[in-house]
C-alpha cells in the first residue's frame, strides 16, 4: 500500500473498527491489527496499535474520571502488582 489510498484503506478500518468497538465494547483492535500488518508489517503494527490503544484508553479513562470509583481502582492496582511481581519471579525461576 502507497499514498492516498493507502491511508484511506487504514482510515476506513480505523472507523470500522471503532464502530465495532464502541457498539460491542471490544474488538477493535482484532480489526485494526490486519489493517495495520498489511500496511507496515508485523514489527511496526504491534507497536502501533499499541500505542493507539494506550491513547484511546486514556482518553476514556480522562473523559469519564469524575465517574470513578477509585476504590475500586486501588483494588485493580493491587491485583495487578501481585501478578507483576508474580510473574517476574517465575520468568527468573523458568527463564
């Protein structure tokens, strides 16, 4: 894929899986990825689709702060540091 069209392939699967995303709640980014592969290849999709979800989840994370229950948030991290310790002590043990 090269110039204008190019981007308007990614552009039209960038909407559609949007679209799929916010109608179903997930998946956007199972579309996008092929999208992104056939564009740039597998070394630059994953890194920029990643940083794509980063921005998007971000943004509705800032978008609806004032409906956080941070509570709830403290809990996740929680969880979240014990399995990242967790999994660090098994990659050194195993790797």
């Amino acid at each position: 894929m090269a110039g204008i069209p190019h981007w308007a392939v990614l552009a039209f699967a960038a909407l559609v899986a949007s679209t799929i995303a916010g109608v179903t709640g997930f998946g956007g980014a199972a579309v996008l990825l092929p999208a992104l592969v056939a564009a740039f290849g597998m070394r630059e999709a994953i890194p920029i689709l990643t940083v794509a979800q980063l921005i998007g989840n971000g943004s509705r994370v800032w978008f609806n702060r004032r409906e956080l229950d941070w509570r709830v948030v403290g809990w996740f991290a929680l969880g979240v540091c014990q399995w990242r310790y967790s999994a660090e002590l098994c990659s050194q043990t195993h790797g």
